[in-house]
C-alpha cells in the first residue's frame, strides 16, 4: 500500500507540472478538493477508488496510471499474478489488481476486481466514448447500468457505455471476483 501511496503522488505532480495545473485548477478539474489533492500529492492521504476515478477522469489518463506505472512497451510478453499485485485502495470493500495496465498502443486496461460482502460503489460517468466489460470470474454480483441493478453470476459478462452513471455492489456472503476491461476512446497521458 506505501508503494502505491508514493507512486500515486509522484504521479499526481508530474501530471500537474507536465499540464501547468496549479492545484486549484486540478480541483476544479477533477472535483476533488484542493487540500485532498495536496494530501495524496504528500503522501498524507491514501484516496478512496472513487477519489482516485474522479482524478484519472479529470486528467484525462487511465485509472491504473494511479496504481503502478505504465509496463516497459518493448516487452513483448507479459505475465501477471493477481495475488501478487491485488491492493485494497483506502481500506475499502473493494481490491485492485490491475492485470494490464493502460498502455496507449491498445487502448485498454484490464482489471481483476473483487467486491467483499456487503460492498458498493456507484460511480460518475466517464469521459465520453469510455466503455466497460464485465466479467464475472467467481461469485455473485450486481452491475447498475441504463439505472438498473441487474444480477450477474460467474460466467456471465455484460458491455456497457461507461460515460453515463453505472455501479457494481455485492449483496452476498462471498467475495465476488471479476475482470474488468476499460477502453478508452483515445490516447491518455
């Protein structure tokens, strides 16, 4: 988690620095306050993955650029082990694993969520022409799209626009394991 905390604020000041953004403009673009924005950026505040969504959105870059950084592009394969990466974001119900993280030549980055017992998260729309996949590993899950709740079981996956309101919440006793894949409709920073 430190890691993650020190990686996410070197990244939020390089973005900053690299836009010209005074932290009142990063608030106002992201809708995250100026003393939150100033905390994360010290290392001071480890930021809610709804937090951390509205900085990615308000930046224009990926999600999982707050996360790690963004693979080497000459590596030609890539492996990846979810329980060596799996992060729980400000103590959450909600773990990360970021599979693949964003890299400009495709377009994408693919997640392993995992939505403990009782968690929900309704999130703000994406920037326009981002869409989602959902796929659901293990478990039993809700995803809220076109404003409906619609149950989802392992096996079953569901595309959707993520530029409008849309959520993901486990009503279960057991964790609810899925991949999500999130294309972004150009290049991020």
């Amino acid at each position: 988690m430190q890691e993650m905390s020190l990686h996410l604020a070197a990244r939020l000041k390089a973005l900053r620095a690299e836009l010209g953004w005074s932290l009142d403009a990063a608030a106002r673009e992201t809708g995250v306050s100026k003393a939150m924005l100033g905390q994360i950026e010290r290392g001071e505040s480890s930021p809610t993955v709804a937090t951390l969504w509205k900085i990615a959105t308000g930046f224009r870059v990926s999600f999982s650029s707050f996360i790690e950084p963004t693979p080497d592009e000459q590596e030609q394969t890539l492996y990846r082990v979810a329980d060596a990466i799996r992060q729980q974001p400000a103590g959450e119900g909600m773990q990360v694993a970021p599979l693949f993280p964003y890299e400009g030549r495709f377009g994408f980055e693919l997640f392993e969520l995992t939505l403990l017992p009782g968690y929900q998260r309704e999130s703000e729309p994406h920037e326009p022409g981002v869409t989602e996949h959902v796929i659901v590993i293990s478990g039993v899950m809700e995803v809220l799209t076109d404003g409906e709740w619609r149950t989802l079981i392992q096996g079953e996956a569901v595309r959707f626009a993520a530029d409008r309101p849309h959520g993901y919440r486990n009503l279960g006793v057991a964790p609810a394991v899925f991949h999500n894949l999130i294309h972004y409709p150009g290049p991020r920073l």
